[in-house]
C-alpha cells in the first residue's frame, strides 16, 4: 500500500490548481468571450487528430509487440488506398475547416475593427466608445482620458457594457498590452499609433499586465482593471479631477524616467496635446514632431542637416527655446524662404560660377530633386566642410 502511495505523490500538488481561474477561458467581455470561443473551437478541430493518432500509437505498440505471435506479420506490404485516403482526406478536411474558421475570426476579431454589439444579444447601436490614450512607459502605464481631462497611473476604469477604444504608443521600447478578460493582446511602439476595441459585460477588478519584455521593471508593470457601473465611473473621474495635481508636458517628462513598482496615482487637468506630442516624439521643448519632419520630408527634405533633431536654447529669449536640427557642423536653427535663400546664395556666390551638374545627384531614372533650395545656386564652397563655431548657419 505504501508503495503505490508513494508512486501517486506527483499527484499532491494537483489540488493546487483549484485556486487557479483560467481568465481567457472564462472572460468577462464579448471580444475575450469570441476570442475564448475560437480558441474552444479550434483545439476540438485538432482533437480530431491527435486524439486517434495517440491511441493508435499506443494500439500498434501493443497489438505488434515482439511476444504476440497472433499478430499478422507482412514484410511486403507497401500501400493501402483505403489508408491513404484516411490518412489525407481528414486532416485535409480539417486543415480547410481550421482555415475557414480562422480567417473569419481573424478579421471579426481585429484590434482595429470597431465593435458590431456589446454582447451576444445587445448590438453597438449609436453608442459612441470610451477614449482612453494609453502609453506604454519605464516600467508603468499612464492611460489618458482625453474626453474627461483626467489621467492615471497603473489604474484603468472603465463603464460597464461600454465600448472602449484605447490608442496606444510607446516611449522606449516595444511593449505589449493586455487585459485577458477583456480582449486580445495588442503591441505599443515608440513613434506608432496602434488602436484596440474592447467591452466589459460584468462588473469586477480584473488583472491587466504587459506581456512583452520591456527591461528591469517588467515584472512590476501591471495594473488594475475596474469595471463600473456608470454612477462608479462618474465617482472615479471626479475622484480623479479632485487630485490637484496637473499632467502637463513637465510633469510627463518627469513620470516618463525609469521606475519600477509605481503605486497608482491620478492627475488632472491633462495637457489635450500630451499624447499626440508622445507619439510625435516632441514632448520636451523646442524638438521638432515627427509630423512635422515628415511634411517637411513630404516637400523635399531639408538633406543632411536634418539628421538629427536637437534643441538649443535661445540666448535672445531667456527660459525658451527653438527647434534646431543637425548635428555640429551641419546645424539648422531656422528656415528662411526660398527667396531669401536665392538671395544670400545669389550675393555671395563668385560671378564666374558655372551652374552646377546635378547628375551625380539623381541617380538611375529619378528626376533633378526639387525641395525647398535652388541647387543651381549653391556655391562650390558650400559643399565644403564647414569649421567648428560656423554651426549655426540660418538656412
């Protein structure tokens, strides 16, 4: 008796499991529910074959093992119509269901795809969906609620049978967002916009955490999720407005330094341009957005001074300062006109200045580059290297 006791003691922690819930199988949302529901779907699809697959295994493994001498024995035995068409037809078969299946799901279910209903009886209707920004930072998330003015720190609330829309970017490094119960998973990027629909259908405290490595204070990067009836919600935002503590572009750059373990906290009012400015990468004073770089890009380009992205104090207007890019020498710290340009080029270029061949500039099959400076104009001496101090050009 003791022995078989002993061999049934990996069986002890079993019991363990019981305190475990298995939150993608039993979600609190419409999105996770369908989600939960492909997953169900799909596995029973491929029970089909492993499950006869593994007591065939052990079925031959019994039936022609070396002491059973009633076991038929035919060493010239090469091929079975009937067995091939087992074989092939229904995993076939399956392969086409899991791949019909899947392609449904996949683009009923995507992040991006706006809600169609609340639960499996109540459609959207008009309903307009929650805003929430969230932003992925070292090691916390800051989620913003543009249409209430108000922000918080590893603490998300949200309605009850609402729909939800959160925006999500990154400052550092990629990061991943995901609240089980609710909806899938969705990645936030530094310099990107990504977008996720979700919906709580029950009331509750639900876990929400970042499934990506991010670095040191990964483990800690996890928040609360409250559902709330519309009274709570209302009673969390005016908690939240009651804070007295601004979220504005200093204050962000001060929450955005590496921490680990952030206690949840709340701001409010919110700067209306914050997340735009995070995911445009110009938070901080006088750096030019990415918006911007990319319109001027859009237009010509501004070449190898715009390299870089830095910011400069302006001497003539203390505490402020001015977008300047470039790196020392090739610095940038304004742009003038293009007829202000021909004319600075056009007095200091020399008389017998040939126009210079834009050739070795177009390469095969591309047009003379066209943008915001007349290159028939440029100076050779332009092109020079320019010496240290001379930085500061106003081109």
């Amino acid at each position: 008796m003791a022995h078989h006791l002993k061999r049934l003691s990996w069986l002890a922690p079993l019991p363990l499991l019981a305190g475990c819930k298995p939150v993608v199988l039993s979600p609190s949302g419409d999105v996770a529910a369908r989600q939960a529901d492909l997953l169900v779907q799909s596995t029973l699809l491929m029970l089909i074959i492993i499950v006869p697959v593994m007591a065939l295994t052990v079925f031959f493994a019994w039936r022609y093992r070396a002491t059973n001498k009633q076991a038929s024995y035919d060493p010239d035995w090469d091929h079975s119509t009937k067995l091939e068409l087992v074989i092939w037809a229904i995993p076939l078969l399956i392969i086409v269901s899991l791949g019909a299946l899947t392609w449904v799901g996949t683009h009923l279910l995507d992040p991006y795809r706006p809600l169609d209903r609340i639960d499996a009886e109540t459609p959207v209707a008009n309903q307009q969906p929650l805003q929430v920004q969230v932003v992925a930072l070292d090691w916390k998330w800051l989620f913003i609620y543009p249409e209430q003015g108000v922000a918080s720190v590893n603490q998300l609330a949200v309605p009850v049978d609402r729909p939800v829309e959160f925006t999500l970017t990154s400052t550092s490094v990629m990061n991943a967002f995901y609240i089980p119960a609710m909806a899938g998973m969705i990645y936030a990027m530094p310099g990107m916009q990504t977008t996720l629909h979700g919906v709580f259908n029950h009331p509750g405290e639900y876990q929400g955490l970042a499934s990506h490595y991010s670095g040191a204070g990964f483990s800690g990067m996890r928040f609360k999720a409250h559902a709330l009836d519309a009274a709570g919600f209302d009673g969390w935002v005016a908690q939240a407005r009651a804070s007295g503590e601004t979220l504005d572009r200093a204050r962000y750059l001060d929450l955005e330094k590496p921490s680990e373990n952030v206690p949840p906290m709340a701001f409010a009012p919110v700067d209306p341009q914050l997340f735009s400015r995070v995911v445009n990468m110009c938070v901080e004073e006088g750096r030019m957005c990415m918006a911007e770089m990319m319109a001027l890009d859009a237009q010509g380009g501004m070449g190898l001074p715009g390299i870089a992205n830095v910011a400069l104090a302006d001497a003539d207007a203390p505490g402020t300062a001015r977008p300047v890019l470039g790196l020392p020498p090739f610095q940038v710290s304004g742009i003038c006109s293009v007829e202000e340009l021909n004319q600075m080029l056009a007095s200091t270029a020399p008389t017998d200045s040939a126009p210079r061949d834009l050739a070795p500039l177009r390469g095969r099959g591309l047009d003379a580059p066209r943008g915001i400076l007349d290159l028939n104009l440029l100076p050779n001496r332009l092109t020079q290297s320019v010496p240290p101090g001379g930085a500061d050009q106003n081109l």
